[in-house]
C-alpha cells in the first residue's frame, strides 16, 4: 500500500506543536509495519539545511493563480522516511511559520504543489493521509480529480483533526483564485457566510479521524464541536477515533541524548541525576526530596493556564517547585515571569520552545500538569508516563484516553485527573499527587505502570493501516 502524508509541519523540520510530532513520526511507524508511507511538508526559513540532503526536483512547475510558478523540491530522511520539503520562498520563507494574514493562500498554494508533486513521483497514492484545516484544500481537489483524471481514480482521501479550533476561514470569494468554480467545491468551503479549509476537509474526505477516540465523540457536541457538529454527526460513521502514538526512539529515557544520566522502568536510579541537573538548569536550590511540578505548553486559554495561575500559589506553599517552558499569550507570559520573581528560589521558567530543555524536564520532573480546557489527544502526558513524571490532567479529549486515576489501595493507574474546569478540583489532585509522592512505594508503583504502558506509533499505526484497508478495499 502506497500512502502519502501531507503537513503543515513535522518534526525534525518544523514545528509549533502537537501536530508536527504526529506528522513526522507517522511516515516512519508506517514503513515499519510494511506501507510505502511517504511525507510532504514545506521547506520554512527555520527548516535547518542539514536536514536537507538534496535537490530532489529544481523545477516544481505549479500552474497557480494563472501563472507558472517553480518550486523547488528538497528530499530528506532525517525523520526515518523518505520526506520531500517543498521550497517556496514567497510562501514559507517568513519569521514565523503561521501568523500571516494570507496563509490560506499559503496553503492552499502548497496542496496544489503538493498533488503536483505526487504526479513527479511517480505511480499514484493508494492513499492521501491529510492533516488539520492547512490540508482540506487537498482533500476537495482531490475529489474533483477523480472525475478527469484517471491517475487519481482509485486514490482514496484520509483526513486527521488534531484541533477543530483551528478552521482556516478566509473570503468565500478568493475560491476561484485557487480554481475552487463548481458548485461542489464551493459548498464544500460554504461555512457561516465564509469559506473554511477545515470544513472542506471534513465534507470532501473519504474518511475522517481524530487522535483519541474522547475527543472524536466530544466534538460532536455543541460545546466542543465550534458550530461544525452537525457536520460530524452527518459523518458519524465516517469518523474515527486513534490516539496518538509516541516516538520511543526520540522520547526514552534509556536512550534519550539530551539527558546527562539514563533510566527505564526496572532501575529509575538515573531521574535522581536528572532532577539534579534540572535543578542546576534553572539555577534553583537543589534540594532532591522536594517535589517539582512542570508544564511544558503553548501559553493559551485551551491549555488551562488560568488554573495553574489559580493554584501557583497553593504549589508553592508547600514547598514544591515550578518549572514552566512556553510561550503564547501576553498576560500569561507575564504571569509566570511575575511569579519567577516572586520566587526566585522555587520557580523556573523558560519563555519560548527548546527542545533540549523539553527533553529535561520531562526526565528531570516528579509531576506534569496539563489541565486543558480541551485536548484533542495531548503528547506531553504520553511523554511524561514514559519517563516516571506523573501526570495531573483534566478528563478531555486524549487526557482522558491515557492517563488512568491511580487507585491506592489496589496499586492500578498511571497519573491523576480532574473533570469539572475549576482551580478547586484541580487543587485537590495536587494535593494527591503530593500525599502519593511521600509514599515512596505507591509513587514507585505509579511510575512503573506508567512507564510500561505501550504508547508506541506501531499500535497506533497498525490501527491505520486497517483504516486505509477500510476505504482502499485492499
């Protein structure tokens, strides 16, 4: 089976959340059990060159806005697949990766290449595993292909929500610019007055998945479903629920080279050191009985930080420490910056996104909080059970999914978690997590079953691989 996977972003080439770990580590878990899995991904100005190995194609001739427009097409293998990295300056070479008032353009741009590119390639994907609303563009020109063209006939259209919030609206009337003219087309766009590349993506796509089996059945609700819950309740038996996998060769303590001590699940001696180290990282008081609680996130109102901001100073009362990694929004950047000066000696924060850094505190942490006012399906807690830092999450989406509320008296779960969106219920899983971690044999017990669950993109991708099967017939 032939499948190509189309992303914004994927690590290690680019990324800003969730969605590039997904994207980069699909391909890879893919090949390994038996699919000619493919990615395709823009070339950013932070795209760094030793990932580029070479020119695969200099002349990408992309028919565009009633131009011809070159690109060029990089190839690479640094994520474990073969990748190819479409190069165009105009579009992708910016500070940032999104933020841009035209970036439906930008994507819509990169799709068409994209297909384009599929056609250089050679023989035509059985299946085009689309992901987020950058890719709806995909999914409908796709469809319309496979009525003119007989390349596209058998290809089948496969699209994943990593976060419905995010849906792409633009001006309904830049369509015909990007060759959106039927009438199908257009009302696969049609959203509230707009056009929305999400909405596309979730009408014309032959199957829809979303990355835990919590968050497919809550977005469609009114609540959570952002005014496109009808649209999948149409498509209920069309939508699909897998949870995430983790990249065990990138997130292992055993092996992790970001990490100055190693550990696993049978001899945990090696988190001491890198407690130790953190500590130093931070430039805090290295006192090793002390609890230190972590968050590594985008700084936003989805991540519950007006919660964290509610108990900070419970935490530090009793004497824990604080260890932030992020950056997003203003009023929350400034908040842990005022609390780091409030306590010096008990607080670490780190504005921005460092993957060395992420890598140690995920080791280095006894507890990892995440109580998201919504999570799709959630990395770092998969992160954090592997590596023995127990996860305090709110009962959403993926949260939901793979952390289990550890049970004293009997010894089983993994992490503790909260359902109602209030600084009080989530105080109390603190102050939980805080009376197990004096317990030495109930925390040691919680840490091996977190860190021997099987959380690995193997499973997660065998599960794909039958729902490629489901829609290809083969």
């Amino acid at each position: 089976m032939r499948v190509a996977v189309i992303s914004a972003e994927a690590v290690p080439y680019s990324k800003t959340g969730g969605l590039g770990d997904v994207a980069g580590a699909l391909p890879k878990a893919l090949r390994s059990v038996g699919v000619d899995a493919f990615l395709i991904t823009p070339c950013y100005l932070q795209t760094k060159g030793e990932y580029l190995w070479h020119t695969a194609i200099d002349d990408l001739w992309v028919d565009w806005r009633g131009q011809r427009f070159r690109a060029k097409v990089f190839y690479s293998e640094a994520n474990g697949s073969p990748t190819f990295l479409i190069d165009a300056p105009e579009y992708f070479h910016r500070d940032s990766i999104y933020g841009y008032r035209e970036d439906y353009e930008r994507f819509a741009f990169f799709n068409h290449a994209a297909l384009e590119l599929i056609r250089r390639l050679g023989a035509a994907p059985d299946v085009v595993h689309l992901n987020d609303w950058h890719c709806g563009f995909a999914a409908v020109e796709i469809a319309h292909l496979r009525f003119w063209e007989s390349y596209w006939r058998n290809t089948r259209t496969f699209f994943s929500i990593h976060n419905l919030a995010y849906q792409g609206a633009f001006d309904a009337g830049e369509l015909w610019k990007f060759g959106f003219s039927s009438d199908f087309e257009r009302n696969a766009f049609a959203f509230n007055g707009h056009a929305s590349a999400l909405k596309a993506g979730l009408s014309a796509s032959d199957l829809l998945s979303t990355v835990s089996n919590r968050y497919a059945f809550e977005i469609q609700t009114a609540q959570e479903g952002y005014g496109l819950d009808w649209l999948l309740r149409e498509r209920a038996d069309r939508l699909i629920g897998v949870t995430n996998g983790v990249d065990y060769d990138v997130w292992n303590p055993e092996k992790d080279s970001y990490l100055g001590a190693h550990y696993n699940a049978w001899n945990i001696e090696g988190k001491r050191e890198c407690k130790r180290q953190l500590l130093e990282q931070f430039s805090l008081p290295v006192d090793l009985e002390r609890p230190i609680f972590a968050n590594i996130t985008r700084l936003t109102a989805q991540k519950g930080i007006d919660l964290m901001m509610a108990v900070a100073g419970e935490i530090l009362a009793t004497g824990s420490y604080i260890v932030s990694l992020g950056s997003g929004e203003q009023k929350y950047e400034d908040f842990w910056q005022r609390l780091r000066d409030y306590a010096p000696n008990q607080v670490g924060v780190f504005r921005g996104y460092n993957e060395d850094l992420a890598h140690k505190i995920e080791a280095g942490a006894d507890m990892f909080m995440m109580p998201s006012k919504f999570e799709p399906c959630g990395l770092n807690q998969m992160y954090s059970l592997r590596y023995g830092t127990i996860p305090i999450v709110r009962a959403v989406g993926g949260l939901d999914d793979t952390v289990q509320n550890f049970d004293a008296v009997s010894g089983t779960g993994n992490g503790f978690k909260f359902r109602d969106y209030s600084p009080d219920k989530f105080l109390e899983k603190i102050y939980e997590a805080l009376f197990a971690y004096y317990d030495k044999d109930a925390w040691r017990k919680m840490q091996w079953n977190g860190m021997t669950v099987d959380n690995s993109w193997e499973n997660a991708a065998r599960k794909y691989v039958g729902l490629y099967r489901m829609i290809t017939g083969k």
